[in-house]
C-alpha cells in the first residue's frame, strides 16, 4: 500500500536555519569563553576521582599529626599481650576481675525463665494449628446439619 505522506529526513526545517557567519561567530565565541575560562583556573584539573585521592591523602596525613601530638605512633605493631593472644578475631576479652558468686546462678534462672516462655508458646502454638486443622471438618459438619430437613414424627 503506498504511502499517503511524504517523509524525507534529510529536510531541515525552514525556522531553524541559520546563516554560516553566524554559526561561525557562535562557535568563536564559545571557543573564547572555553580559554578564558582555562586560564582562569589555577594548576592542573585531574577529575574528581584525584581529588577524592588527594583528600584521602590530607586525611591520613591529619590522623598521623594527631597521633603524633597524643605520643601514639601510626607505625607501631601492638604488640601480643595476655589478653589477645591467640584469641580469634571476634572474640570477647577475658574478664581480669572475676564474676560475683550469684552471677552464674542469676544468668540460668533467666535462661529457665526464657526456656519456659518458649515452651509455653511452642504448646499454644501447637493447639491452634490443631484446631485450624478441624475447623473445616467442623464447618462441614455445621453446613450439613442446616441443610439436612428437620423430622416431623
């Protein structure tokens, strides 16, 4: 079926053309600005993933000035004590003081209490699943009794 328009995409259309001279000063113009505006800036422009870099380098450099004026230095291994040696990462440090004599016994009182708590709402929980289970044997039996006629004798 042939078409009922004619597209061709290499026309321009008419409002936008603009002389040569013009497009030319335009184009001066902008390239004018771009070098004032290069000369303007100070020292070399390296993007932003150098200056992040850059920032890093001056917060390191803070860190150790810091260090240096509490008489810590940024360089110095620790060195292994009693405390964490052989240890895994993560772990809890020993206690230097031991625990008060109820301590132990406070701490499986409320491991009991919880233990409890846990069971009683595992029996709850149990009974209502069950109950779930008989509520649509229960409804059938209900809807069973509606339908079925009533005996006159």
């Amino acid at each position: 079926m042939p078409r009922t328009y004619r597209f061709d995409h290499f026309t321009v259309p008419k409002n936008s053309a603009q002389s040569r001279s013009q497009r030319r000063r335009d184009k001066q113009h902008l390239a004018e600005t771009r070098s004032v505006d290069r000369q303007r800036d100070e020292g070399i422009h390296h993007g932003r993933s150098h200056a992040e870099t850059e920032e890093l380098l001056q917060v390191k450099a803070m860190n150790a000035q810091l260090e240096a004026l509490a008489g810590m230095s940024a360089n110095v291994p620790v060195k292994p004590s009693a405390t964490n040696r052989g240890q895994p990462i993560g772990a809890l440090p020993v206690p230097e003081e031991p625990l008060p004599r109820g301590a132990l016994r406070d701490v499986l009182e409320e491991a009991r209490r919880q233990l409890g708590a846990l069971q009683a709402g595992l029996r709850d929980a149990s009974r209502a699943v069950g109950r779930l289970f008989l509520l649509p044997g229960e409804a059938a039996r209900l809807a069973v009794q509606r339908l079925r006629p009533v005996h006159q004798g």
